[in-house]
C-alpha cells in the first residue's frame, strides 16, 4: 500500500497550521537553544493564548498548541519580544536545520550553522520539508532522522557533505561547506528535485556526480539517553508533549540557564541541578522512550481515535517498539515498526513490522481488546 497524502509542509511561526484543537505554531529557536527567560515566556505565552501544550518535534524544534486565530498576531508579538523570530518572515521556513546538543559556541558545528543562517537567502526556492543535518559533533548522531542534505564526518574526523539516500558523501572543509551545500541544492532543483520534493526520492532516480559519492560517513554514534552530562541534564517528554507549565516550574526547581532541544524527544537543561520529577522520563530503558504516538483523536482532525493514553497503557506490555497512529499516514512514525496499531473509524488494525500504511495483519481491534490481548500482540 501506498502512503496517503500528508501535509506538504511544515507549520512555522508566521504560517501556522491548524489543528483539531486550534492553530500549531511551531517556533524555531537557533542552535536548538532557548535561554532561561526565552522558555519562561515561552510557557507564559502557551499558557496565555494556547492550550498550555508544548510539542518537542523531530525536527528539534518547539510548537505551542491550541492558538485561536484572533491570538494569532498577539503569540508573533510575544515572540518577537523574547528574540525567537530572528529571521525575515519569508526565510523563517527555510530554517530546518539540525544541531547536535552537546555542541559548543565556537566551534566547528556552530561556525557552519552560522554560516549557513547567513546565507539562506542564497539557496534556491526548495521543496517545504527540505532539511539540513550539521551531523559533525564526532560520529553522524542522526542518520534516522530526516535530513536532505547532511555535513557529516568520516572515520578519520574530515568533513562531508552527503545528500540524503547516497551511502557515500564528497569531503569538503569549514571554509567550502556552504558553498558546497549550496551547488548541491542547484542540483537538486536543475535535475528535477522539485518533483521528487525529497532528497533521498530524487537520488533514488537521478546519480549523483562521481565525486560526490567519494567518502563513506563513519559509523553512527550510540543514541541519546536521558542523563547527566557535563553541560547538564538530559530528561526526555512522552511522545514529544510538554505541559508548559510543568516545564516552567523544573526550569526554575533545577536552576537551569537554558535549554537545548534534540528530536529524539529528549531536551538538555544547560547547568540544571539535580531534581526529582515524574513529569519527564529520567531513565533510559524507559518503554517510553521507544513508543511513538500521534496526538490522535479530538486534536488532530484526521484522526478516529485516542492514541496516547492507549500508548501508554501498552508500551510496557509490548515486545519491541510500539507506535500508535491515529490515522494510516503515521505522521509520528513514518519508518517501519515491530508493532503498529492504526486508527480506522474508531478501531485499530495491527501492523507488524511495517508502516502505518502497510496492510495490516489483524482488523478492527477496540482499545478494550487491545488492553486484554495486549500480551499477544
């Protein structure tokens, strides 16, 4: 089976996209990073015009939800005034770029991501979901998350620039690396890319120069986990949903200076101290953490069913990862999964080992026989 049509974009600060329940304005703070006072405001802001709910994306970025359209203006103002919407509004969107969190200001990670803000204006128009990975903090830390054109390190520590879905990249240094990127978008535009809309598609169809197909990456690093770490704590947020008030009260239980967004729904609190919650995932080996699920039902309009409450009530029950989608575009998890459960008209169908719209193996299971079979699953 195919996927159905998503969205052909994301939402951003100036055009949000709206939602079951109201518009999502998704902010993107640069370097991933967001000081004390910024997610203070943040949180103040979600609570005074949204639904008190923040949302850790897999683009590392944050999205207030439940925003009415007559509050439109009023959460861009206070944005503005908290320094979160530094970009001219016409390249806000263009800004789809991944850092690793442990990065530090100088160095060779944040020297490109710098250039590369600076020079957004001279891409050409790409596809709305393109992205860029700045992967070079040691081993490539995102190799499974979406990214078309990906600045990596070989096995020696070099540079490379690798377009998404080629196995090998072309080495470059510091001083080329956007120039490089920038002739790799021309490319991808002259040769059809627009069509594809991705690069991994396009690549897929369209061979790559030879010299750009000339170093392999090095082997990806050992994933994220929740934490201490030397710039601070890692806590990870269930599904990517943070209540923004909850968020606001263990910034300032935890004294922490800032906070840095990943998108494996896990964020690092810069400088925090230790502190007791139940509010975020504290362990690594938590179910939680390898359970995906949609907003799902009233929150998204595509969706039949409740989704996360399910997915809670089965994460620690099921063998292997588990993903819960409110609808057969798996929005939450568009890879395959040991276990998917799919809504249809207010049941689920079974996917083993597969996509949320690959055919399912059972049909038209209730939550309540989900919770009583969920050992057989």
């Amino acid at each position: 089976m195919s996927r159905p049509e998503a969205k052909g974009w994301c939402p951003g600060a100036y055009r949000p996209m709206m939602s079951g329940d109201g518009l999502v304005v998704r902010v993107r703070p640069v370097l991933a990073r967001l000081t004390a006072d910024q997610v203070t405001g943040l949180c103040d802001t979600a609570l005074s015009f949204g639904s008190g709910l923040i949302d850790l994306t897999s683009r590392a970025n944050l999205q207030i939800r439940g925003v009415t359209e007559a509050n439109h203006t009023a959460v861009l103002e206070r944005l503005a005034a908290l320094d979160l919407l530094p970009d001219d509004p016409l390249l806000e969107s263009r800004r789809n770029i991944l850092i690793p969190p442990l990065w530090t200001e100088g160095d060779s990670t944040t020297q490109i991501a710098h250039a590369l803000m600076r020079r957004l204006a001279d891409l050409p128009e790409l596809p709305a979901k393109v992205g860029y990975a700045i992967d070079i903090d040691g081993a490539p830390q995102f190799t499974k998350n979406s990214a078309d054109f990906r600045f990596e390190r070989d096995s020696n520590g070099a540079l490379l620039l690798r377009a998404d879905g080629a196995s090998r990249g072309r080495a470059i240094n510091a001083d080329n690396a956007v120039d490089a990127l920038i002739e790799m978008a021309h490319w991808f535009i002259d040769t059809g890319g627009i069509k594809s809309r991705r690069m991994a598609q396009h690549t897929a169809c369209n061979p790559l120069p030879a010299d750009w197909q000339a170093v392999l990456p090095a082997a990806p690093a050992p994933a994220l986990t929740p934490g201490d770490r030397p710039l601070g704590a890692v806590l990870g947020a269930a599904f990517g949903q943070i209540e923004a008030r909850v968020l606001k009260h263990v910034m300032q239980a935890s004294k922490a200076t800032a906070l840095r967004a990943t998108p494996w729904r896990l964020f690092l609190l810069e400088s925090a101290e230790a502190i007791e919650t139940d509010a975020f995932i504290t362990r690594a080996n938590d179910p939680l953490l390898h359970t995906d699920a949609c907003p799902g039902a009233p929150l998204c309009t595509s969706s039949t069913v409740e989704t996360r409450d399910l997915a809670r009530a089965l994460a620690s029950e099921i063998k292997g990862p588990l993903h819960v989608s409110g609808c057969a575009k798996g929005c939450a998890h568009p890879q395959p999964c040991s276990t998917t459960l799919v809504g249809r008209d207010g049941v689920f169908d079974l996917v083993k080992n597969g996509r949320a719209w690959d055919s399912p193996q059972k049909y038209g299971l209730a939550p309540r026989t989900l919770m009583k079979a969920r050992g057989e699953l």
